[in-house]
C-alpha cells in the first residue's frame, strides 16, 4: 500500500461510549422503541441506562457514528494517524477509555473537552439481527467551533485532502460543518457527508439542506434515503430515482459531480454518479455468522474511505466497504484488530 500522509482525512462527530446489550423484543416495546431505531435519548429514556446496567449483561465499547468509521479506515490502512477526529467528550475515565480505544486503532484523536459534562454514551438494544440505538450525547453535544480555531487544529482542518461529517453532527454544530464544507470547497477537496438517520431529514432539514450544496460524496441507507425524499417532496419512492435526484440537488463546487451511495442491507450497494446507476452485489451472511449489526454502516463508511483517501476507484471503495461491513457484523459493536481481509 502506498505512503499516506499524517492528517489526509479529517473527520468530526459525537464521541460516543456504546453500551450494548441483548434484550427481549419486548423491551423496545415497553419504551416504544423500533428494533432498528437512532435516536436523540430524551428524558424518558434515561431510565433505560439505568436498567441494561442493572439487568443486562452491557459491554462498553469505543462508538459514535465517524470515530467508528475512522477506526476501521485506520484498521484497514495500517499506517497510524492518517485520520484524525474532532469531538468533544467530558474529562472522567469514559473519555480516557474511548481516547484510549481509538487511538490503539491508530485514529488521531483532538477531542474538545468539556469538565462540567459527561462524555457522550449511547445504548445499543441487540434484537437477533437488529439493533436500536438511543444517543445520550452530553458533552458530544457542547463541541463548539471554538475549537477549529486554535492553532493546531486549524492546521489540520486546512491540510486535510478529505473531509467526512455525519449527518447526526448536524444535531450539534451545524457552524462547524459549515467551516469544513467551505474549507474544502476553497481548497477543492471532497466534503462528505452522512444522511446518518431519519430523524436528521425529518427535524434538521434545514440545516442538512444548508450543507447539501457543498456536498460531494453522501452516503445513506435505504430507510434514510427514502425519509429524505418524503421531506424534499421527491414524490417517489423508488431508490434509483431519489438518489439520481440527490445527484441533481444545488452543487457548488463544479470541478466534480455529486456522488451519491446508498446501502440497502443485504440487497445490492447502489451507486449514483453523473447520469449512471450502478449496483454492487452484497452476498448475505450466514445466520451463525451475525454477531450484531452495530456499525455495520459505519464500517461500510469507513471502508470505502480507506480506499478513496488511495485514490482508488469508486469499484474498490464500494467493494472494501461491503467487505469491512461483513467483517464488523461478525464482532460485537465496531470492534477492530487483527489482520484486515479485503476478498
Ligand atoms: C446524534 N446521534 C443520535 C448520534 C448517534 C451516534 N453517533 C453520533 N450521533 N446515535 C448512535 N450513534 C452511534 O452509531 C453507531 C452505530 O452506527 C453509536 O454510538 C454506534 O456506535
């Protein structure tokens, strides 16, 4: 693999500590929850936290949607700090063990940090196949621009040759985003982004669509996209249409068309590119081989990033994707190590 320099992908989101456990289907019930949910915890859910670690048999694992998706670039490049994260967490030991967790994965970690907060934490409710996630962000959600604007790491911002927000950030600093997206556009780099959940097309339309002209690379899954399609009045319900429409929506910068990619679980990666659709196989998992389905999205990113940050082809960044998602749903959470095998 060729040399990639330190600092090549700049990445920026919530900080998260999962705390994931198996429970009975009707547990989401009872908290009328879906069993493939994303969502912002409100204060009828705190007492959920409370319960998986008091009833549940919980693992904590290193999550949150881009550090995720870094730390499996970073397995797959094997060359350390090529992506560095920008979050915010608090100052007790979760931090320390997600700084820790992240930074053994060879990710350049600069958090913000916030001592009056906690860090973030979300709880992920495994059902067989699905999972349901429930964001407490906490000191996630106190990252400011402030800190895009100390030296070191406005260094990094205006040397990074790719930059990657989710679209869940847009709950938290949408100036932030802004900052990246027209660092990149002045220095022509591609800006990419994550339609992330529902909830994000649904309640932060506007500041998602406020970032969309600047967006070179969007990713998103079959529910997300179709979410964001009912809210831009897309009047369709088709896949190949909406994401030939994205493809279509304001673009500022003309050097290069949007690409657009859309995950549909086991049925085939689409990808949209000027006027052409193409579709990529994803071959099913054995039953016996599905540990969770936690970062499984994240991980596709994170693939297709190691691959695009080489200047490979969109074949191969789809291709590597699906790979590092098959590799993650067979380990729980978005665990990493060990040699990475790209068939
Ligand atoms: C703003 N929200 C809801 C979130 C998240 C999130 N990461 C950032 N912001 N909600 C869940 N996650 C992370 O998604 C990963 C699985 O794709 C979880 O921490 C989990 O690691």
């Amino acid at each position: 693999m060729a040399h990639l320099r330190k600092g090549t992908l700049l990445g920026m989101g919530n900080p998260l500590l999962d705390i994931s456990a198996v429970v009975e289907p009707e547990y989401l019930v009872k908290h009328n929850l879906g069993p493939d949910d994303a969502i912002l915890a409100e204060d009828k859910h705190k007492e959920i936290f409370v319960q998986l670690q008091e009833k549940y048999k919980v693992e904590y694992i290193a999550g949150g949607s881009v550090q995720n998706s870094l730390r499996v670039c970073q397995w797959i490049i094997n060359q350390p700090n090529v992506a560095v994260f920008f979050g915010c967490v608090g100052e007790e030991k979760y931090a320390k063990i997600l700084q820790e967790q992240a930074e053994k994965d060879g990710v350049d970690v600069r958090y913000q940090k916030r001592k009056e907060h906690e860090t973030g934490k979300c709880a992920v409710l495994v059902t067989g196949k699905h999972r349901s996630l429930i964001a407490d962000l906490s000191a996630a959600n106190h990252f400011s621009e402030d800190h895009l604007k100390i030296e070191e790491n406005f260094k990094i911002m205006t040397n990074a040759d790719f930059y990657y927000v989710s679209g869940f950030f847009l709950t938290v600093s949408p100036p932030s985003i802004l900052t990246f997206a027209k660092t990149a556009l002045e220095r022509n780099k591609p800006f990419i982004m994550n339609l992330s959940a529902p909830f994000i097309s649904q309640f932060f339309k506007e500041r998602l669509m406020e970032a969309m002209p600047y967006i070179d690379i969007l990713f998103g899954n079959e529910t997300e996209a179709l979410t964001f399609a009912t809210e831009q009045n897309f009047e369709t319900k088709n896949l190949k249409e909406i994401g030939q429409k994205m493809t279509k929506l304001k673009k500022l910068n003309s050097n290069r068309p949007r690409v657009v990619v859309l995950t549909q679980g086991h049925n085939p990666v689409l990808l949209f590119e000027n006027d052409t659709i193409r579709e990529f196989p994803v071959l099913e998992l054995k039953e016996s081989d599905i540990v969770d389905t936690n970062g499984a999205g994240d991980a596709f990113v994170g693939g297709f990033l190691a691959q695009l940050i080489q200047n490979n082809s969109y074949e191969e960044c789809i291709k590597c994707g699906i790979c590092a998602a098959r590799a993650i749903i067979k380990r729980s959470g978005c665990s990493v190590g060990g040699d990475f095998e790209f068939s």
